[in-house]
C-alpha cells in the first residue's frame, strides 16, 4: 500500500476505533460477549453434527446446498449456476473474496458487479485492494476515490460524499436491473432453523438477494444452532464492527420466495429470487479444527485489523486475501499452505498481543502465530535475517 493510503486508512481506523470504543465495555455488550463467546465455541465443539443438521434443515427448507471441499469446487459450483450470465451482482464477502470469485467470474466472461459502495471503489481502482473487512475502501481518500470514481464512470463526480454516493448508486442500479443471479455472502448459517442470517447498512444484500437466483457463499464455520444465537452474532460482529448496536439490516433468508394465497397452493418466486443456492465451503477449515479450531470461533469483526501495529504500517500486505490480519495469516496456512503463510507475513508478526485483548472472542492470534512460527523454523522455513541474528549471538553473544 502507499503511503497515503496507509495514512488515510490509520485516519478511518482511529475515527472507527473511536465510536466503537464508546459501546465497546457497557455492561450490555459485555454479557452479549459472554454469550456469543459460550455460542462460538459450542457450534465450533459440534461443527461436524451442526453441518449434517444445517445441511437437511436447509434442504427441507427448499434450498439447494453445495458442501464444497475447496475454492475449486465452490468456485465450480458457482460456475456452473452462472454461466449464461453476462453480468452477476454481488454484496461484500469475505468467502467470496478467500476463493478468488471475482477474479475467477472475469477470465470466464462473467462481470461481477460489486455493490457494496466500498467494494466498487475498490473494483475501479486496480491498484487496489480491500483494507478492512467491513469497511473496504478505508485507505483511499475522498479526493482519489472522487478521481477513481470520475475516470470509471467518464463523468465529473465532485470530491464530496454525497456526489460520490449518488453517482456510484446510480451507476449500480442501473446495471443491476439487468442482472438475475445475486451473489452473497452469510454473517451466520442457523443449522436448527434452516436460516441463513446476513447484516448490512447499504440496502444492497436486500436486493441482491431478492434477484431471480440467489448463491450464498458460506464457511462452515459459520454454523451455529438457531436463528437467536446467529442474531446475537452478528449484533456482537456489528457492535466490534462498527461502534453501532445493530446494523440497518438484518436479513433471515430461510428459503427461496414463495405463496400459497392461492387455495393454499404453494408456488415460488413470487418477487424474490425462484432458487437459493447456499455453498457450504470447507477450504481448509477441518484442518484448522484439528489444529484446535481456536480461529474457526472468530466472527469477522476486523477489530484485530483496526487496533494492529504492524497492520497500521503494512496494510493489507499483512493478511491473506479477505482474510486481513493476523488471522487471516495463522488461517491461510490450512487454506493453502505453509508457504503460504510464511508469504502472508507470519514473520511481520510483533506477538504484542493486542489482537487477543481487542477480539470479543478472546482469540490468542499472537500465540497462534508464534506456534505457527515454531513449527515452520521445525521444518527449516524461517526467516534468513532472524537466522544470521541467532547464529551471531551463537558465536560472539551479540546479534550484530
Ligand atoms: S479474530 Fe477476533 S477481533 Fe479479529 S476479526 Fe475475528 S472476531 Fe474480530
């Protein structure tokens, strides 16, 4: 990342870590704490039987389901659902962006139309990427996003939000009339209810999903019970999030549109979409509970992100793909490999610790790291200069 992106990004992380700051230890968001903290890690205990149980549930709920082993078979599947479409629309997705979608809908032809506001800023600049997974466009300044905005819609936008806004959703509106496949991603799947739980602010996830088929991306490790235990997730995800108490919207899709207003006779696609297609993505994530599965519990808040020194100074070169961070280096390991890892920057690391003091769930990426460290010097993959260092103070007693 540049310079000034970095600047501009620490400038959003501090007015973010501000407003989140003020809810973040009343005595309400601390016994929702306890509580989603006691939700993850039942579901994480159980994800085996709670992905057979979401699976029937979400079936006998009219569904169709995909278990994708990895990005190639989730990335098939899609495939397979979307490849008469000239143009797709898409809401943000950490999933989505973990398995390559975008990239991968482009060299077949397929254009991703990205609607999250955030997330299309970023989709005209290629020089970008995202730097937060809630709030995506957060390095880029009004006056750059204003000339990035200008350049890909060949208009004037002036560098002011409102116009942004307007000729941003303009734009978006327009072309999504001409879409019917809507892509999404899911904040919690409830196995119990057969319900799939999402959050936004922008409006988009409600008209992507109101499309004529609607693709849900999910982690297993999304998996909870019921639908009241995926609310309290993402109310604790929205609050870490965004400083909010909840987010505009909640939305429960638990099958595709339907009536029976008609002598009781059921008929789908009545003004959402005819068929859901939920994709279940394991990717890497059994792996990662045989390791412990201790950052399978995580939410996807980004607090880590936002509070991170070494993040506050690389950006998202600290992280894999979507998954920025910490986290996203310890989980990249079981998602692609070691190397993969090493490459993310589990050496960048500092193991202050302040990620495992900001996470609600109290997940201790900096030991994670270091074990990872551990094991991967084991298996001689370590870092040359640390080498060198640890041979001079061998030989002389000093690192130098
Ligand atoms: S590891 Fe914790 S702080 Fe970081 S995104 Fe996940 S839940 Fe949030």
């Amino acid at each position: 990342m540049k310079e000034s992106e970095i600047k501009a990004m620490n400038r959003s992380f501090g007015i973010l870590n501000e407003r989140r700051i003020k809810i973040m230890d009343t005595p309400q968001t601390q016994e929702l704490r306890e509580k989603v903290i006691k939700i993850r890690e039942h579901s994480i205990s159980n994800l085996g039987e709670l992905l057979q149980k979401g699976i029937k549930t979400l079936e006998t709920n009219g569904m169709e389901v995909i278990l994708a082993e990895n990005s190639e078979e989730a990335l098939q599947a899609v495939y397979d659902i979307v490849k008469d479409e000239k143009m797709v629309a898409k809401s943000k997705s950490n999933t989505a962006g973990e398995i390559g979608l975008s990239e991968f809908l482009k060299t077949h032809d397929v254009e991703v139309l990205e609607t999250d506001l955030g997330d299309r800023i970023v989709q005209f600049d290629p020089e970008s990427r995202p730097s937060h997974p809630i709030g995506p466009a957060s390095h880029l300044r009004m006056v750059d996003i204003a000339r990035i905005v200008s350049r890909e819609l060949e208009m004037e936008v002036e560098p002011e939000p409102r116009s942004i806004l307007n000729s941003v959703k303009a734009d978006v509106l327009e072309k999504l009339g001409k879409c019917r496949v809507g892509i999404t991603g899911a904040n919690s799947v409830a196995a119990e209810d057969g319900a799939v739980v999402t959050v936004h602010n922008e409006g988009n996830i409600s008209l992507v999903s109101m499309l004529d088929t609607h693709i849900i991306l999910a982690g297993i490790d999304k998996l909870v019970e019921t639908v009241e235990e995926a609310v309290s997730v993402v109310k604790l995800e929205t609050i870490y999030a965004t400083g909010k108490r909840v987010p505009a919207y909640m939305n429960v899709v638990s099958s595709p549109s339907k009536t029976a207003d008609i002598e009781q006779i059921h008929l789908r696609g009545m003004y959402g979409p005819n068929r859901v297609v939920v994709i279940l993505i394991d990717n890497g994530r059994s792996e990662a509970l045989e390791d412990g599965g201790e950052c399978l519990l995580c939410i996807g808040c980004g607090s880590c992100v936002a509070t991170c020194p070494v993040y506050s100074v690389m950006g998202n070169e600290f992280g894999y793909r979507r998954h920025l961070g910490g986290k996203g280096v310890f989980l990249s390991q079981f998602i692609e490999d070691e190397s993969v890892c090493y490459d993310s920057g589990l050496f960048y690391c500092t193991l202050c610790g302040l990620c495992t003091v900001e996470c609600p769930l109290g997940i201790e990426t900096n030991h994670l790291m270091e074990n990872t460290r551990k094991k991967l010097v084991k298996k001689g993959i370590s870092n040359v200069k640390h080498c060198e260092i640890k041979d001079n103070i061998k030989k002389t007693g000093s690192p130098f």
